[in-house]
C-alpha cells in the first residue's frame, strides 16, 4: 500500500492478491490520508476512526454507506496507468459522509 500525490490529487494504490486497485487517498469521513491506514485480509482501514473498506471494490465495510472513489487503472509493460481526468472532476462535487 503507498500514498503518492500526482498533478495535487492524493492517490492509493493498493495490492490485493495480486492485482493492483487505486483509490482517492482519503476516508470520506473526515478526509484521513488512508496510507495512513491499515489494510490486511483485503480490508482497508482508516487509521482516523477505524472505518473499514473492500480493497478490491471500495464499497463499505464500517459503515455500510460509506465508498472509496476509484480511480481506473491499467498496466502497461512495468508501469501502473492511472486516469485522474474523471476523479479529479468529481473530487469538486463530493462531500464528506457522516455516520
């Protein structure tokens, strides 16, 4: 799991089995850096108030109503492809979640 800042957009990307998945590097909840989290058994946990992801999907653990923003990515040769253009678009409109 690593945080990385690409174009001022906090992103992170996370392996699970294998496969590499990315994700807005922040809880919806207060906006916690989850690189600062914990991930284990394809759990995503925010260090902040111990809400919990699907690695795989984003969907909510802890709360149930909470998601992660995905970003799409793909892989080419060695390198992770990452398209910001929509997440960055949508980062202006989201709102924080309340449990």
């Amino acid at each position: 799991m690593v945080g990385l800042t690409i174009d001022g957009f906090p992103v992170l990307v996370i392996n699970v089995g294998g496969t590499p998945h990315a994700f807005a590097d922040a809880c919806p909840h207060l906006g916690t850096p989850l690189s600062q989290g914990a991930l284990r058994a394809g759990v995503l946990t925010c260090a902040t108030h111990q809400w919990q992801f699907d690695a795989q999907t984003g969907c909510g653990i802890n709360p149930l109503s909470a998601y992660l923003e995905p970003i799409p990515l793909k892989i080419q040769g060695d390198d992770i492809l990452l398209d910001l253009e929509n997440v960055k678009e949508m980062r202006n409109h989201r709102t924080k979640i309340d449990a």
